[in-house]
C-alpha cells in the first residue's frame, strides 16, 4: 500500500510534457520568425535562441488595428525566413514550494517550430513545468533538433562525391587534373 501512495505521489509532482520533433531538420544559419511579446517562456525561448546564435527576425510592423478588446497588429515577414514559431501559453504562476529549486515560476505552454520552405512541422512541444527544468528540456529538443554539418543540404539535392581526378601519364611526365 505505501509503494502505491509513493507511486501516485510521484505522479502527481512530475510536469507533464509531450514532445513530437523531426531530428537534424533546424538549420542554425537560417533566418527564424519569433513573435513579439508574451509571457516568461515566449521571452526565455527568444533569448535562449540568442544565446545560442540563432538568427532570429520578429517582422515589420505594417498595421494596428483598434478595436475596444484589444489591439491587433500585423507583421510582414521577411522572405528569407525559413522556420516560425509559434508559442501558446498560459500565465505563469507563481509556486515557491513546489518549484523551490527550479525557477519558482510554473509554466503551462504550447510550442512548434515549422519549415516554412517544406510546409512541415518540424517540433511540437506541449509541456507544463517548472522554468528551469523547462529551459533545460528546451535546449534538449534544440540539440536534438540542429541539423548536424553533413546534414545541411537540400532535401532534393543529393551529396556529391568529389570527381575523381583524371590523370594522363606519359613516359617521364604526370599531367593531373586536381583543382
């Protein structure tokens, strides 16, 4: 009976996170669209995103428009962008006990990333937890996510072995063809 109430406890301390992602599809040279604003984890995923050298873009501001809810405005988005983001979240709320050693803050959140050039959702990210442990499961998926050096070329284009060098030889003379 104690190993169950052990095991229902654990259960209900652990966040609850749902991650779908396609591994080595994120090139981390191209140009990524992230929106303006929001909570602490759409403003965390931006600045991780620097600190990892992303290039990041957030849009031209082209029109607001007033209404008596809420403004709503409208971006143009470069066309060199090749991933979007978009975040849902919910308002972060305070739990000192619960997250004593990870951030105090809990978190309840949507996260995907797609390849605009492919059409394809490339991670979809539906988590609750504590910040810090968020953060660490963020650049998790991000390094499962990064496109390794041999991996950055275009789907359609197939890797090319270098061509053989062509060599004539005549008695006493090699002619090679290197470049």
């Amino acid at each position: 009976m104690r190993n169950i109430w052990t095991g229902i406890l654990c259960l209900l301390l652990s966040a609850c996170n749902s991650v779908y992602l396609q591994p080595h599809s994120l090139d981390t040279d191209a140009l990524i669209y992230t929106p303006r604003g929001g909570f602490t984890i759409q403003r965390s995923i931006k600045q991780v995103m620097d600190e990892r050298g992303y290039k990041t873009h957030n849009g031209v501001l082209r029109k607001v428009h007033e209404s008596n809810d809420s403004d709503r405005e409208t971006y143009e988005i470069s066309r060199g962008v090749r991933y979007s983001i978009r975040i849902n979240e919910r308002k972060e709320i305070l739990r000192p006990i619960w997250c004593i050693f990870n951030g105090f803050w809990w978190w309840n959140f949507e996260v995907s990333i797609s390849d605009r050039k492919l059409g394809k959702e490339i991670m979809s990210w539906r988590g609750r937890g504590c910040q810090n442990s968020s953060l660490r499961k963020l650049n998790n998926i991000l390094d499962e996510l990064e496109m390794r050096p041999e991996d950055k070329h275009t789907p359609n284009q197939k890797k090319r072995r270098p061509a053989k060098p062509q060599t004539c030889e005549v008695p006493g003379l090699i002619i090679s063809n290197d470049n």
